[in-house]
C-alpha cells in the first residue's frame, strides 16, 4: 500500500515512514473499498450481477484508483447489455493507469469487432423506442421492437424485463415466465426479476400448462356414466326400437320430414356457415390492415430514430476522438520528458513532440499529475523554444514567407509569452500577409504588455498606418 501524500511504500505502522502522517484511517478505507471487490467479484462468478454491481460500486466509491474492481464493473456492465456504462468505466480506468491495464485490452477488442458494437447501440436505440411505445401506450408494437432486439442482443437484461413485465400486462403468464426466467439466467441476483417473476407464477394456475381432458367411464346397469372434468354423461346403454313392421306411410312420412329438416335445419346451418365464413375474412383484413399501419407508424418512428442515433454516433465518435487524443498528448509529453532527459540540446526534438500536446483541447481530461508535469516541461524548456521558433519564424520573415512567419512566431510567443519580439513581429507579418485584423491585435498586445518600449512605439505606429489604410 502506498502513501496517499508522499507516495511512499507504508509499513504495519499507523504512520507513513516517510512523511509522518497519520494513515490509519486510510488504511481502512482502502481495505474496505477491496472487500467489496472481492465481494463483488465472487458475485459475479456466481452469476449474481446485480449485488455485483452494487458491491463493486461501492468499491470505487471508497477507493476511485482500486483498476481491478472498475474493470469488473465495466465487464458486468457489458454483460447486462449495459455498453455505454461499461465504456465509461474502462477509459476512466485507462485516465487513472495508462500502462498495464487490462481496460486497453477490452476496448481494443471492442474497436476490433465495430458490427458488435454497432448491433450494441442499435438495440439500446430501439429499446430506447419501445419505452416510447409503452408511454404511448402501443403495447403490442412495443412488445414486437423487444423480440427484435432479444434477437440481435440476447443479453440485453433490461428488454428481457420489459418484455416480460408487458407479457404480465397483457395476461400471457406462461410466456412472462419464461421470458423472466431467461433474465435470471442472466442475473440471478436482480431483486426486479424476481419480483415479475414471482406475479406471474402467482397469476399460474396448477392446471395451465395441463389442456387434456380426462374421461372417466364406467357402466352400471342400463346406463353409461362418461365423465368430462367435472360434469358427468349418462346415457342409457339400449336404445329405444320400434316394433312391428313399418308401414308405407310411415316410410313416406319419414322422407317427407327428411326433406322439411334439410330444408328447415340443414341449409341454415350452411348458410350460417358462408355468413361465418365471410366474417373470418373480413376480420383477417381488417387485422391485416391494423398489422400494415402498425408498421408503417413503426416504420417512420424508425426513420426517426436512426436520425437521433446519427447524431449520438457522432458524438460516441467525437468522444473516442477526444480521448485518443488525450492518450496521444500524454505519449507526446513522456517522449519529451525523455528526449529532454537524455539529450537536453536537442532542441529541434523536443519542440517536435511539443507542439504535438494541445492543452486547449484537453485541459478538461487531463489529470492534475499531466497538467503539472506539463508545466514543470513548460518551465524548463519553454523560453529555448521560444528562442528556437523566433529564430526561424524571423528568418522566414526576412524572407518575406510570411506564412511560415505567422506559424513560427506564434509558436514563439505560445512558449514564452514574454517574448516581445516574437509577438511584434508576429504583427508584422499579418500586416505584411493583408491580415490587418490580427495584426492591430497583435500589435495592441504589444502596446498593452510591453508599454513605453521601442517595440509598442513601432506597433502605434503600424496600427495608425492601418487606420490611413482602411480609411
């Protein structure tokens, strides 16, 4: 364990070797923040995510340095289908360590396969869009986006809830448990899972997943008992029959009411049957016709959502492009650091990989340990920059290149802002260049910083040359 002051290696004592300060407490703190990492760790071997989450959450609550529990974190994360919450961790992990962090290996994989990660954002994108049709109330088109994005992410742990909490809705019980079974295959440990999952078995009868019917018979006597469930048939085991013989009247009677019963029974059954018939029809085209609108409302909320995700593409790539940018002024930096270290004379070197590190751009990343380790380089090295680009920036000038001037003057006067010279100069040669704009700034600078010098007489009187000029 390392001291939080000084930095030095802490003994068994309550007290750093070094510094004196008192580092008990701290000791604590840091213990604690790795007993919830190994709490959190042994959850997430047992699948149990979600108390995973929530221990190493903890965990780097107590220590913001602990690499190991934010590397799991972001690697839970992921497994729920959480991206963006896991990306976040891992280069807040790469900004604290940027040598041998396992963090650079799971985003380097993650650029490696950009269809995955593009399939990824789509299914945040349109779970994002099935809560709107829940808001909007269209359940079932929201229920179809869920099946959509199960088919392309099946790990997305907060669809399978959705999905399942919309079965419930809907009283499809059957199906919200199986969907809620498959989230806890996921996550064991999801206190919101469970609790769907409990309703739905409560809504299940014993008898649900059972549609046989059992008949029982049994004969007694002169009748037949049938039982269907919990209704009893009897019916009698002998029929009726007439005696004697059937007469001819009777015969011609019996097809005389056999023509009245198809006359009468049968063809309005079958006319019945048609009118059925038709009626099935015209409900399965008015359905057809919901189904189509539905999906042309499902297309243009589609439309719609791509352009959102346009835009948010292009700030996850503005954000990638920043932090690489972060990285690279840090590798820049340490390459100065070291070509200073070994070869101070060389200057050329040493402003390369200066120029290179653009503070403007990533002074809010930046550490507090980058940002005064560049200061320290700042006050070793600027002023001989700053000679080094005002001997060439002036040479330029001389030879009326007065572009390559601008550049090398302002690099002069960006590494030492008390070159006079430099920045007069400068002036010069965006007056020289037609840029009077810049050139009355430059030379008021002069004017302000450097009053009463042969340098601010010069810059008045180009700046009322100037004036004559735009008159």
């Amino acid at each position: 364990m390392i001291c939080y002051r000084c930095g030095s290696t802490l003994t068994e004592s309550e007290f750093c070797p070094e510094c004196g300060e008192n580092v008990a407490l701290y000791k604590k703190v840091i213990s604690l923040s790795n007993v919830y990492y190994n709490d959190g760790l042994q959850k997430a071997t047992v699948r149990n995510l979600s108390g995973a989450i929530n221990s190493l959450q903890h965990s780097i609550k107590l220590n913001k340095n602990n690499i190991e529990a934010r590397n799991l974190l972001g690697l839970v994360y992921y497994e729920v289908g959480e991206v963006v919450p896991a990306l976040c961790e891992w280069v807040i992990s790469k900004n604290l360590q940027t040598s041998d962090n396992h963090a650079d290996d799971y985003m380097e994989e993650l650029r490696n396969n950009p269809t995955h990660l593009d399939v990824v954002n789509q299914s945040v994108r349109k779970y994002n869009v099935a809560l709107r049709y829940c808001e909007e109330g269209s359940l079932d088109v929201a229920v179809i986006q869920l099946k959509k994005i199960l088919q392309s992410n099946p790990n997305f742990l907060a669809a399978h809830q959705l999905l399942g909490l919309l079965y419930l809705n809907n009283g499809s019980y059957s199906k919200a448990k199986k969907e809620l079974t498959r989230a806890l295959r996921i996550d064991n440990g999801s206190t919101k899972t469970r609790f769907y999952l409990q309703e739905a078995e409560k809504m299940l009868s014993p008898d649900d997943d059972d549609d046989k019917t059992v008949k029982e018979r049994s004969e007694t006597g002169d009748v037949i008992e049938y039982r269907s469930g919990n209704d009893t048939i009897i019916q009698p085991v002998h029929s009726m029959q007439p005696k004697g013989t059937v007469s001819l009247i009777s015969v011609f009677i019996g097809i005389v009411l056999g023509l009245l019963a198809a006359i009468f029974l049968v063809l309005p059954a079958k006319i019945q049957d048609i009118n059925d018939e038709a009626s099935a029809r015209i409900a399965a085209i008015s359905e057809e016709g919901d189904l189509k609108s539905s999906l042309l409302q499902e297309n243009q909320n589609t439309v719609n959502d791509l352009n959102d995700q346009i835009a948010d593409l292009q700030a996850t790539i503005e954000s990638y492009s920043e932090n690489d940018v972060t990285v690279e002024a840090m590798n820049e930096l340490m390459a100065a650091v070291d070509v200073y270290i070994q070869t101070p004379n060389d200057t050329k070197s040493i402003a390369q990989h200066m120029d290179l590190v653009n503070m403007d751009k990533i002074s809010e990343s930046a550490s507090e340990e980058f940002s005064a380790l560049y200061g320290t380089m700042m006050e070793l090295v600027g002023p001989t920059l700053s000679d080094y680009y005002y001997k060439l920036g002036y040479k330029a000038y001389t030879s009326q290149d007065y572009d390559s001037a601008i550049t090398d003057l302002a690099k002069s006067y960006g590494y030492d802002n008390t070159n006079e010279p430099a920045l007069y100069f400068l002036g010069s040669a965006y007056y020289e260049n037609g840029d009077y704009d810049k050139a009355k700034k430059a030379y008021n600078e002069v004017m302000s910083l450097f009053p009463d010098t042969k340098y601010a007489n010069n810059a008045e009187t180009k700046i009322a040359e100037i004036n004559n000029l735009e008159e």
